[in-house]
C-alpha cells in the first residue's frame, strides 16, 4: 500500500524552492509565496519544529514545489542530517514529488540509498500529457519524463503515479489507466483540475478506470481516490484530505518561513505566521487554523448536507465549491455495491 501522508494528526508539506519550477505546465494554480530558496536557518527551524511538534512515532516529511528539484541534492542530504539530529526516537520518512525531468542517477541513486518515496507528475500517454505539461520553451516533456521512469524503476525506487484529470484526458480514461499499468505503475493519484474538467466527465473518467479496475486489477493496483471511497464506508480517516471530514490537518511551510493553512489556500489571509516568530505547532493548533479547519462544514450549502453521499464525500475540497458534485455522485451510485461488498467482507 502507498504511504498515506494526509492522514491525520497534522503534517507539513515543505516547499523549498517555492513555486519556483522549470515547466509551465497549462493549469498550474500555484503562485504561493514567491520563489526563492529555503535557508540553512529556515530549514533547520522547520525540521526541529516539526519534529518536536509530532507526537506519533512515524513522521514523514514531504518536499513539494514548484519543482523541489531544481535544489541540488546536497540541499536533502542537509536536511536529513538535521533530521537524524531533532529525530528524538521518531521514524523518518521522506517524500517528493517531481516532474522528473531534472531527474539523474545520482538523484535516483540518493532516492533509493534513503528509501525515499518519489510522487512523480505524469498524465498519461504521449499525446495526452504533452497537451498541457510543456516546458517554458513551449516543448513537449513526455519523453524526459518516461526517462526518469526508467530510472527510477532501475535504482528500485519507490514512486507514485500523480495524474491531472483534465478536459483531454478525461476522455480517455481507459487509455490513461491502461498506460500506467503499461509502464508498471501500481500506485495512482488521479486529481481533477479545478476549472478545466466539467463533472459530468469527471464522473465518467472515474467510473471507466473503475469499471476497468475491478475487472483487471483489484488487489494488484492501488488507485487513492477508490481506497479514500472504501475507508469511509469503513469509517477509517482516508488518505485524500479532500474526502476527510475536516480540512486543517495538511499545512504548509514556504521557502521563506511563512506557513499556511493548506497547500490550496496560499493566501494572504490564510497565512499563520513565520516558523521565525512562532513554532509550527502554536501555528497549527492556532484558533485561525481551528476556525479553517472548521469551515469546510459550515461552507457546506443544504443541498451538501442533504445528501446520501456526503458521508463519503464530506463536500470534497472547499477550493471547488462543490462544482464536482455531479460527477462524485455518479461515481459513488456506479460503485456502491462493490463498496458495500468490501464494507461486509471486513467486518464478517
């Protein structure tokens, strides 16, 4: 099973570089704080705040972006020498997630010398990814990408797949799924882009891969948002923040100090402090934290919380407003059987 870094208590999500980033990919949302480089003293305070912050044994650590990559690898080494240093009897993971086009080996080498876990950005097929994750020259990344693969896949490197779901290819679903089976992926994150994909396709992408899925690969492909589905018919925390009952628990911590709420509300107004001024914990557990952690249910419009569905939904992430609803909804009608079924097999 994949790492589940959106499971609660909180975590932080590191962004190193800022959004700092060597393509330009089309539906890139992400402007944060600017771009800049982490510091020595900004890194430092991060990692022992956020240690001494965690009161479970595990603590994974997840260096985001823009494209953390464009810092050298001493810049990681650092940190996990400062990581060794706070651990104070905590477990360590780390996680990044790339484009993978500045991968090497030397990269790939240090990712599987620490066992590190690589969330690398793909959507899909040749054609399908190209469409919208071009470089600043407007070329097409694919291939750089398939060539990470590659490398990952020779130095054993754990990694996910993260896809976009979009207005291209949202309409091949089936062609998207099979591609990462093609290249032996068994990990999938499929998320939507917010203002691109209408519902309904969102919808139909999901019941497609589903329905392809559960005849072919149940137990052998991992696919989050089918296992978020299932943990909240079980009742258990999933590993999508978005299907949690309560936002919060997922902060961020900018190349500069600065911390947010979450990684999609980078805002001025959600801004808690700087790790420079106040610790990450006084930050997280602060009362405008609190108060954002709560609106997700009180955004909720009556049409959310009348619905059969918002178990499992619990109104998906506030930066869309619900505008998925229909496409959630027909994905959740189309599995309810299946999920019922697993639902009763667990507690036979």
């Amino acid at each position: 099973m994949t790492l589940s870094p959106f499971a609660r208590p909180f975590y932080m999500m590191a962004k190193p570089v800022g959004a700092a980033c060597n393509l330009a990919c089309g539906y890139c949302y992400y402007q944060g704080a600017g771009k800049g480089v982490m510091s020595d003293e900004v890194l430092e305070l991060f990692v022992r705040q956020y240690l001494e912050s965690q009161a479970n044994h595990e603590v994974l650590f997840t260096w985001h972006g823009g494209e953390p990559t464009l810092l050298p690898i001493a810049f990681y080494e650092k940190a996990m020498r400062l990581q060794k240093r706070y651990a104070g009897g905590h477990h360590i993971d780390n996680c990044l997630q790339t484009n993978g086009t500045l991968l090497t080996d030397d990269w790939c080498r240090f990712f599987h010398d620490n066992g590190w876990l690589i969330g690398l950005s793909i959507d899909g097929p040749e054609a399908l990814h190209d469409a919208w994750r071009k470089d600043k020259r407007g070329e097409a990344t694919h291939r750089q990408v398939m060539k990470a693969v590659e490398m990952l896949d020779r130095h054993e490197v754990m990694w996910n797949a993260l896809s976009t779901v979009n207005s291209i290819n949202g309409e091949h679903p089936r062609e998207v799924y099979r591609f990462f089976k093609e290249i032996g992926c068994r990990y999938l994150q499929f998320t939507p882009v917010g203002g691109d994909i209408t519902a309904s396709l969102w919808g139909r992408f999901l019941c497609e891969v589903f329905d392809t899925w559960r005849k072919e690969d149940v137990g052998e492909v991992y696919v989050n948002i089918f296992e978020a589905t299932l943990a909240n018919y079980l009742g258990v925390t999933p590993g999508i923040c978005a299907m949690s009952d309560m936002c919060g628990h997922v902060g961020v911590v900018e190349w500069n100090g600065d911390v947010y709420s979450c990684d999609h509300f980078v805002r001025p107004e959600h801004r808690l402090g700087n790790i420079r001024q106040q610790t990450i914990y006084e930050m997280m557990h602060s009362p405008q934290q609190q108060d954002f952690s709560q609106q997700k249910t009180s955004w909720l419009p009556q049409t959310c919380k009348a619905c059969k569905w918002l178990f499992t939904c619990h109104g998906e992430c506030p930066r869309n407003h619900q505008y998925l609803c229909e496409g959630y909804r027909m994905f959740f009608e189309h599995t309810k059987e299946f999920m019922n079924e697993m639902k009763d097999e667990r507690y036979d």
